[in-house]
C-alpha cells in the first residue's frame, strides 16, 4: 500500500500540527568542536563551499575521529569575518562540563590544535548556540534567526548562531553548552526563559528535548520524572541502570540518599511524517512511551 503524503508545509509547522513530541529527541554529543565561521555557510557548513571543502573535511574528519561533534558558528547578524578566529571545545559529560575558549589565525592552524581541552582559557559562561543554518533547512532559517535575534539582545556575549544539529521540524532550537541541553519551539514565547532558567540550574521542561551525552531512552525517562515528581534542576535524575526490555527499557535514575525511579519506557514508531522542509518520502521516527514509573526505596530490589 503507498502511503500518501502530507501536504507541503513548512517541517516545524506541521510538527506543531501533529504535536511532535520533544522529549528523548536530542541527538547524541559527549564532546564538542565549535568553529567561528563568520562568513555564509552551504548545505554542510564545513563540507561546502563557500568553506575551504578540502579543510573542511580534515577537519571534520579529525573531530570525528577523537569522537566529537563539530559545528559551524557566528554572531547574529551579518558582520565582518574577526582578525582571528575563534573556537571552542565544550565537554557535555555528567559532572565533567566544561568550555574552553581559544583563537587561531587562519582555519587552517585548527588542523594543530589539541582537541582534548588543554589548551586555551577556561570560561564559565555558558553558549547559546540557535540553529540558524538556512542553507539546510528553511524553519532553521526563519524561526532559528528569530531565536537567535531574540536570545542576543539578552545575552549579547554568549549567544551564537550554529550550523545543523538534528531535528529541523522542531526549530527554533538551541543546544546549550558545555551541558549540551537540547531545546524544541524555542521561538514559542520568550527564548530568554531558558537563559534565565539555566542561570538558576534549571531546565525548561516544556521545550527540553535532552540532553546530548545521554541516550534517548534516558532523556525520555528523565522527562517522565520530571512531569510525575517535578524536579525541574538540571542535575537531577541522574541514570543509574538502563536495560532493554522486550520493546521497550528501562531506565532507573537517581534520587540521592539510595532512594532511585524506575521507568518503563515502550518504544514506538510514529506514523509516517515528512521530517523537514525538503523531505519528499514520509519516514517513521521513533518515541517513546511511559508505562509504568515508580519511586523505591534503598532497600527494595533495583
């Protein structure tokens, strides 16, 4: 049987139209390569010119090789390609955040740099990093700018614009580092929220989607505690165990004192959906969903 396809629209409109979920929809990143590229970027920001494409690719090749994501970046607006250019490389692991900040000459000095962070000055300003890379998807264009407009006129210094990081039917988004906090429908209201949240050590439950260096089934089921017990602190829930099941996981997390949650989780397909402005073949995307969470004791059986 053929499946027929929605009517073309805008990816983060008709996401909005099914009510997409956000929750266990953040791509994986432990370890992150940020690069200031000031200038337009193409389909692959690093990949395509007007980027050097031979550079490009040794160094997207090398970043992948030490098991790090690499993104474009740059200040909103259109401004003039800075003296040096900046980078950065932020560790998303629980308990291990970090950023650190650097410069270099020329694109091609970051062929040289140490990518296990010991170089350049630690910072403890976090970055807002809004998808804004129109060249691969409409709605990053229109509604990514939009956030990151709005997010630069609260926090000038730690907002970016970034090249593609998954998920284009739930722009605006943002990742915010060294945390790698993946947030959906970030132009739905005020952007500032999550800024301020994070300023708090809070996430936005309602836009999260995830956090990057935890697996989807894990960022699902800390979205479930947060709605059944309403921790919304970003360190809360940490995984403890994490199983499959015979469709599905489980996943226990952490509450302090021995005591810990445990999540049922059913994995499910959803009908097919045109995932992004340029997709033509409906797809089926994964979610997940609660069938059972409990509080336990330290006494009782993990």
């Amino acid at each position: 049987m053929t499946l027929a396809a929605e009517p073309w629209a805008p990816c983060s409109d008709r996401a909005r139209e099914r009510d997409d979920p956000l929750a266990g929809t953040a791509p994986r990143g432990i370890r992150w390569l940020l690069v200031e590229v000031a200038t337009s970027w193409g389909h692959n920001a690093l990949l395509d010119a007007p980027f050097d494409r031979d550079l490009g690719r040794r160094l997207v090749h090398r970043a992948e090789a030490e098991g790090m994501r690499i993104l474009a970046i740059r200040r909103p607006g259109r401004r003039t390609p800075p003296p040096m250019q900046r980078w950065a490389i932020a560790d998303s692991r629980l308990g291990l955040e970090r950023i650190v900040w650097g410069e270099a000459a020329s694109p091609a000095d970051l062929l040289d740099l140490p990518l296990d962070g010991s170089t350049g000055t630690p910072s403890a300003e976090p970055v807002y990093a809004a998808c804004a890379h129109g060249r691969h998807d409409r709605c990053c264009a229109v509604r990514g700018r939009r956030v990151a407009a709005t997010l630069a006129l609260a926090r000038p210094e730690q907002t970016w614009e970034c090249s593609h990081v998954g998920g284009d039917r739930f722009a605006g988004t943002i990742v915010v580092f060294p945390h790698g906090l993946y947030y959906g429908y970030a132009d739905d209201g005020d952007a500032a929220r999550i800024a301020e949240a994070f300023d708090d050590g809070l996430v936005v439950r309602d836009r999260l989607r995830g956090r990057s260096s935890l697996s989807h089934p894990v960022q699902a089921a800390q979205h479930a505690a947060r709605e059944a017990f309403g921790d919304d602190r970003i360190a809360a829930y940490p995984p403890l165990e994490e199983s499959a099941t015979d469709d599905g996981w489980r996943v226990r997390l952490g509450l302090g004192d021995g005591e810990s949650i445990v999540v049922e989780l059913a994995e499910e397909s959803s009908p097919p959906l045109l995932s992004t402005c340029a997709a033509t073949r409906p797809v089926q995307v994964r979610r997940y969903a609660v069938r059972s969470i409990e509080h336990r004791d330290p006494e009782e059986t993990p």
